[in-house]
C-alpha cells in the first residue's frame, strides 16, 4: 500500500485540478501496490490540523478543464511558520506529527515560492516531498514555466486588446494594472502580446518624463491614445532610491489605492490627458485553465508521479530547455525568478518601440 498526501497552497490558479489528476492518474495506472489518496483541506492547514478527505481517482475524473483547487487553499506565511498558532500549537511539529500519524509514503505541494520554503523546511525535517509548481507569476526559480501563467497572460491580453478600442474612440490615456507585485513575467508578456506602448515592472524602475515622453511621441506621431500596461508592484526612480522601510512607510501613507492610481494622477497633472485606469484583478487567476495549461500541468503532475513510484523525493517537478526536470527542492526554496532587464525579451520589446520608462 502506498500512502499519498496532496495540498494546494497559496494563492490559487488555473490547472492546479489538473496537475493532480496527472499526479493521480500516474500512479494509479503505473503502480504495483494500491494507492490511498489524503487530500488536506485548505493548504498547509489541513495538514496542520489533520483535516482531510479520502479520495479516489473517480474525484480527480472531469477537473482536467476545472479552474480554482477541489482541496481549497489558503497561505500559511513561511516567516511565521516556526511561531505556535493562537492555541500554542508548534505547526511544524503537528504537520510532521500528522504526516507520520496517516503513514503518508510522501506529500505532494502544489505552490509557489513560499509554499515551496515550507515543503523544504519539511523535507529537512525528514519527510518525503515532491511539489509542483504553480503560479500566475511565473516567478518560481528552477523553473522556465509554471502552470498557471499561460492562462493569466492569456486572460491579462484579452482585457488590454479590449482596451485599444475605447482608448481609440476618446483619445485616451489607459492603464491596465496586471499582477505581479515583486516579478513582472505576466505584465512584460501580456504587454507585449496586447501592443502595449509603456510596460512598467518592478525589476525597471520608471521615470515618470519618460513615461510622458512616450505619451507625447504618440501625440505627435499621430496616435491620440497610449496603453500602458503597470505591474501591481512597478515602482518609480525615486521610491526605487528609497530603502524598502521608508518604501512600506511611503506606501501606508499614500492616498492611491494602487501605483497605477498615482501614476494615472501624475499624467493628467503633468499633461491633462485623460487617464482611465482598469484593474482586471482576480480574474487573472480565476477561470478554466487554457489549453496549454491542461497539457503542462498534466506532464507535470505525470512526472511527479514516476518520481513517487521510483522513491525519488526532495525535488520540484519543474521545466528546462523545453524538458520536464527534477530539481532538488534546497535549490529553488527562498529563490525568486526575476526579470532581468538586460535579457533579450526585453531588448527585444524595445526594437518593437515599447517603452519601459527608463
């Protein structure tokens, strides 16, 4: 008998259903032993607090297109993990107590990065670990894609070429905030597909003359609107200089409710152009997961499967060079994939005439 746990952590996205049905359907059509399937409810809390279902492979038939998690999710922050919970309880000595208590052969992760600091923190406590990787972000280190991205840059390119119209039609100026509050995969690739003219991320720094030079060139040139697709987490030149207290300090007093507010406000103040701001938000992560997604999560979750069944644990399924790798889990916790502003895509979008407001 092989004893499988699986949770979802952190914040949900699209394919999560379908990489552990891939992980499910491995192993029951790819074992020599009967599997029993603990799913923990809600993340790292189900674990925590032994709340889970039995499950069968008839509950992972018809999720493949299903968006959100069946387990359900929350975030369980790495930097309090070792602080006891309201009742006193040590999280790190219950989960491991509840791993070993249910006679689990291995735990699944499906999260990001801080789900994946956790499940290293539990492999270093001695349990069998293998996790997938999943984010809207794309952000994970070790890896060139995770699921879930695809449909977030497919979902963030639909509301910005729906923008391009009204923007037209009145002459405006238009800013689409995009996920993304530290890493800007998902903003620099739906920009890019959308014909955005401004992309601003956190990794570049923006000079807000730069910004309107951009707008005023498009004036000039004869385009009497301008799209500007702002990652939630872009921040200007001069909060940049700022060291990241006096950032949260500026942050808590400011009277925007978002960064693509204050830059919409410094536009019209410095040109009075019109600005209309558009936050598409959760929809970014909501949703049926595309075709891509389905596949890559199943190959992910298949992959993760065979390393159960040859007892190799301690890695993150990830992606390389267009194959499906195994990488040790010491090795992506507490890393972030950044965008580096020298990188080809970026030099690339400026070829194009795509500003960074650099």
């Amino acid at each position: 008998m092989r004893r499988i746990g699986m949770l979802t952590s952190g914040g949900d996205c699209q394919a999560l259903n379908a990489a552990m049905r891939g992980v499910v359907k491995t192993l029951l059509h790819n074992s020599k032993e009967p599997i029993e399937i603990y799913g923990f409810l809600d993340g790292y809390k189900g674990l925590i607090y032994g709340n889970f279902q039995m499950l069968t492979g008839k509950d992972f038939s018809g999720i493949l297109t299903k968006g959100g998690t069946i387990l359900g999710t929350s975030r369980t922050p790495f930097k309090t993990i070792r602080e006891p919970d309201a009742n006193g309880v040590d999280k790190v000595e219950a989960m491991t107590q509840t791993y070993y208590k249910l006679k689990l052969d291995c735990l699944v992760v499906l999260g990001g990065n801080g789900s994946h600091k956790t499940a290293n923190l539990l492999r270093e406590e001695g349990l069998n670990i293998v996790t997938l990787p999943k984010t809207i972000d794309n952000d994970l280190w070790g890896t060139d894609m995770t699921f879930g991205f695809q449909t977030a840059v497919d979902i963030a390119t639909t509301v910005i070429d729906q923008i391009h119209t009204t923007a037209a039609s009145h002459g405006r100026v238009f800013i689409v905030e995009v996920m993304g509050h530290r890493v800007g995969w998902l903003t620099l690739n739906a920009g890019m597909a959308s014909g955005a003219d401004i992309i601003l991320l956190p990794e570049i720094p923006y000079d807000i003359k730069k910004v309107i030079k951009k707008i005023e060139e498009r004036d000039a040139g004869g385009s009497k609107f301008t799209i500007i697709a702002v990652a939630e987490g872009a921040i200007s030149k001069e909060t940049a200089k700022l060291s990241k207290k006096d950032q949260k300090k500026k942050a808590e007093k400011s009277k925007y409710p978002s960064v693509s507010y204050e830059l919409a406000d410094e536009i019209f103040q410095r040109t009075g152009r019109e600005v209309r701001v558009t936050v598409p938000g959760h929809t970014q992560r909501g949703g049926s997961p595309c075709p891509y997604d389905r596949v890559f999560a199943s190959r992910l979750g298949a992959e993760a499967g065979k390393l159960i069944l040859e007892g190799e644990y301690g890695f993150m399924v990830g992606y390389k060079n267009r194959e499906i790798v195994k990488v040790p889990l010491e090795e992506v916790a507490g890393k972030l994939k950044y965008v580096d502003p020298d990188a080809t895509i970026i030099k690339e979008a400026k070829l194009l005439g795509i500003s960074f407001g650099d």
